[in-house]
C-alpha cells in the first residue's frame, strides 16, 4: 500500500505500490484495517488498478483475513473468507503517464 486516503465517514480510496518485481503492474493488494466499529459498513476504493478487465465483475469477492473469526470459537477457526458488497471494477478518469486510464475496484465490508 502507498496510500490510504479518508473521503468520507467509514470511504477510503487506497493507492497501491507497484507488484514486487514490475515497473507498473498493481494487481495484487494487501491492508489492515482496525479500530472497526461493530454493525458498521466501510467502503475501499483501490484506484491505481492497470488490469481493463476483473473477475470482480463476474462475482469474484475480495479475501479478507479476519483475526477475530481465525481466533474464536465463533468463526470455526476460519481466518481466510471471500467477502464484500457493491463489488465493481470500472475504469476511471485517472490517466496513467504511459498513456491511457487505471481502473478502480470499489467494495464495502
């Protein structure tokens, strides 16, 4: 991750670094998030995305890794879960310097 940046009351936009080993490739992506509020929604928009196409917009949800779920008799010791809300994937109006457009994907947990 780069950069995470507050635009609204529970809405990040994230800005990732370049994949390990690329010039400008920003496929893969990996945060933590804590001090969650219970019964509450938050949305992440990663913006910088280079891919014009996204199993995202055929029903592929985020994995999210959950410490509490992974660590309590509640979640059957399940840490790794597929998950999320309003999942999009969309070109953006962000220009990329080599030309042409990044992509945003878009989902609330």
């Amino acid at each position: 991750m780069r950069r995470a940046v507050k635009i609204g009351e529970n809405e990040y936009n994230l800005i990732l670094k370049y994949d390990h080993n690329t010039t400008a490739y920003t496929q893969w992506y990996y945060f933590k998030i804590n001090n969650t509020r219970k019964h509450t929604t938050y949305k992440f928009n990663i913006v910088n995305l280079v891919k014009p196409e996204s199993s995202y917009n055929q029903g592929m949800k985020p994995l999210i890794y959950s410490k509490k779920d992974a660590e309590s008799g509640e979640g059957q010791g399940i840490g790794w879960f597929r998950a999320g809300q309003n999942i999009c994937y969309f070109q953006n109006s962000l220009k990329k310097k080599a030309g042409g457009f990044y992509y945003t994907l878009t989902f609330q947990v």
